[in-house]
C-alpha cells in the first residue's frame, strides 16, 4: 500500500483545468469519502438503495425518478435502452441487436460529440438533422425543428439533445415537438452544472430523460452520474442495469423503482450489467447531491475564486498579461485568461506542454489553445498549491528582464 501511495504522489499534478476526467474529477469534500467509508461495511439489496436514492433525486429535481449511474455517460446508454426497450423485457435480452423495432435517434448535426458513442453502443442508430450554416460561414440559420420533423420516419425511437449555452433550436421547443410526435426526449446534460437551479430547470423543459454528471460540478465520485425523468423510464434503465442474478418467484424489487406489473418475468442481465454502481458510490453521491443542493459548495467556491483574483494580481505585477472572467453566480468559478503573445516566439500550446512538463506538473485549461488561451480554473485546486501554480506560471510567462 505505501508502495502505491508514493507512486500515486509521484504521478500527481496540480489541476487548475477544473473536474475534467482526465485528472480525476471533483474533490470530493471530506462528508462524501465519510459517507463512502460507512457504506463500505454494510450489506444492502442495491435496488432497495437504488430505490431509495430514486426518491430522493426525484424530490431534488422535480421528476417522477431517478437513478444513480457509472458516469453521464453510463446514464445516456441507459437512457438510450429504456427508450428502445420500455418493459419488453425481450428487447432487453436482444440488446444490441436492434432488428425488427425502431432504433433510430434523431440529433442535430452540431450537437454529434464523442461522448454519443454511449446511446450507439445500444445498438441505436443516430440520424442527424440541420444544417448550422453559422460555423460553415455559409449562412445565418441552424437546426430548426421542422428538421426533425420531417426527419420522422417508422424507425424513430426518440430524440437525442446534447446541451450546452449555445444549443439549438432551445430545449423546451424540442420537447414541445417531441411531446406531439410521441418521442422520448433524452437530454446530455452532463456538464451543464452550475449553478444548481439547473437540476430542476433542465427536466423542467419536458424532457423524458435526463443525464448529469456526478463527478464534475456535484463533486461526488468521478464514476458516478444521474439519471432523471420518467419513471417509466427509470424503470427500464434500472432493470437493465441492476443485477438480474436471483430466482424469478423470489424477486421482489421495490415497486417505486420497478414496475413488475409491466414486465413478464425477470430479463437476463442487461446491457448495463457492465455499468454496474457500488453501494459506496450510491451513498457517496447522494451526499454530495445534497451538499450542492443546500449550497454548502458556495464558500469554498468564493475563496478559490479569491485565489485567482490573487494570482492575477501577481502575474500582473510580473508584467505577464491576464484576465479574470468573474462568475455571474457564487456557485460558478472565476475562470483566469492568459494570453499567449506569438511574438515570443511560443504559442500557447508550447506553453501548456512546458507546463505539463514541470515539476510539479500543471495543468491547464486547453479549451482556449486555438485562440492562445491558456485557461486557470479554480474548482480543483487546493490552497497550499498555490505558491507552487503561481511560481510556475511567472517561471514559463514572465517576460525576460531587458
């Protein structure tokens, strides 16, 4: 074990890029790693627990159910199958084999991500729609809802939304449209907190279901995430993924989450046997989803958010050029802008890889590299890093003296 422990310190960095998977996720507050210990010595029937913690997010964003899943991603392959499979606990086995029911999911042209390899992995067929003549430079106009309506055909099995601040056309015109076609809306919404109000803002839209991440803005383990929306829904997504390992005439799951009256026997396991979650990941993301509800995250967020006023202060001092895009909330961070000149002959993708390269290692936001950004988020920082990020930063920006 302290063999582990020095390697692990060995390959550490310092995260001011913010709770991205690549390093790691969230810092979980010390309540949610208590709450993962104390579930660690009990045994429970995970539908029970998962029945339990259903209640209780369907409470925090006003749906029907809930589901807590191995990662935003887990929560959209689930998603994806209760839409195609409903109770047909047939289909379920059949998955991924989508012949002879419809599977297809319409989805905008600019809304195809990486992360929607998890809604094809059911076998799902995603049949794009738009055209978003804005970043073509060929015109003004985006996705508009008459292109998923005449996109609508026998296969249509429902509408994949990826959100961000910029989607179109808006979610709750999608919905309303979804809602007169008969389509089940499935809403990524992975990243799309803060602030908080969202948890309910977003299904509030009319979408059928909805995913969140549960190691990014939630701070619970990376590997957890959210499921919410129907609980018709939730149903199918829990019986595809919990374990389906017991007698028939001995199975009595909790009626709140599963609805045997609809299912004829018990399906085999589900294609989101693979996507399983821990008793502690359970109990340790509940926690932590109602540390964010009750605001509890708002304090340390305004202090980190100090520490990047104060670092600029210092670059500033350096002479190295920068900028602090305050937060609209006290739930959001404060995020730090440095501009890259090219003058010097470095771009800001040669200093993000100097960065990386240091000792200690940081690493920064690289969502601004085309631009010659290099971005400082606070969310995963700690305060004795500080000296260590602001000393890095002057050794590879600071001008050299003339």
């Amino acid at each position: 074990m302290d063999r582990f422990l020095n390697e692990l310190r060995d390959v550490s960095v310092i995260n001011a890029c913010g709770p991205v998977t690549r390093l790691g996720g969230s810092v979980m507050p010390p309540e949610v790693l208590q709450a993962f210990c104390d579930a660690a010595d009990q045994a429970v029937l995970l539908d029970d627990l998962q029945a339990a913690a259903s209640r209780r997010i369907a409470a925090l964003t006003g749906t029907e159910a809930g589901l807590v899943t191995a990662g935003a991603s887990a929560a959209l392959t689930l998603g994806a199958a209760a839409i195609l499979c409903g109770h047909d606990t047939a289909r379920m086995d059949r998955l991924p084999d989508c012949d002879g029911f419809p599977c297809e999911f319409l989805v905008a042209r600019d809304q195809r991500t990486g992360y929607d390899h998890a809604v094809r992995a059911t076998g799902a067929r995603l049949v794009e729609v738009g055209i978003n003549e804005q970043i073509s430079g060929a015109g003004v106009r985006r996705t508009e809802i008459r292109d998923y309506e005449s996109a609508i055909g026998p296969q249509t099995a429902g509408i994949l939304y990826t959100l961000s601040t910029d989607s179109a056309p808006p979610l709750e015109d999608v919905a309303a449209m979804a809602r007169e076609q008969n389509l089940h809306l499935l809403v990524d919404a992975a990243a799309e907190l803060p602030p908080r109000s969202r948890l309910r803002e977003i299904p509030a839209s009319g979408a059928d279901l909805v995913a969140f991440s549960g190691g990014k803005a939630i701070c619970g383990p990376q590997s957890t995430g959210l499921l919410c929306g129907k609980r018709e829904l939730i149903s199918s997504a829990a019986l595809q993924m919990l374990d389906m390992d017991d007698h028939p005439d001995l199975w009595t799951p909790p009626p709140d989450l599963i609805d045997v009256s609809r299912v004829t026997g018990m399906p085999r396991h589900g294609i989101g046997r693979a996507m399983k979650v821990s008793k502690e990941e359970i109990a340790a993301l509940m926690t932590a989803l109602e540390m964010l509800v009750s605001g509890r995250f708002e304090p340390l967020c305004c202090e980190q958010n100090v520490w990047i006023r104060d670092l600029a202060a210092v670059l500033e001092e350096r002479s190295i050029a920068c900028r602090v895009r305050e937060p609209l909330s006290d739930e959001q961070p404060a995020v730090l802008e440095i501009p890259v000149d090219p003058a010097t002959g470095r771009t800001a993708r040669d200093v993000c890889r100097m960065l990386r390269q240091g000792r200690p290692s940081v690493h920064v936001g690289h969502a601004g590299l085309s631009e010659g950004l290099l971005l400082i988020r606070p969310e995963c920082l700690q305060a004795a890093q500080m000296p260590d990020l602001t000393d890095a930063l002057c050794r590879v920006l600071q001008p050299p003296a003339e």
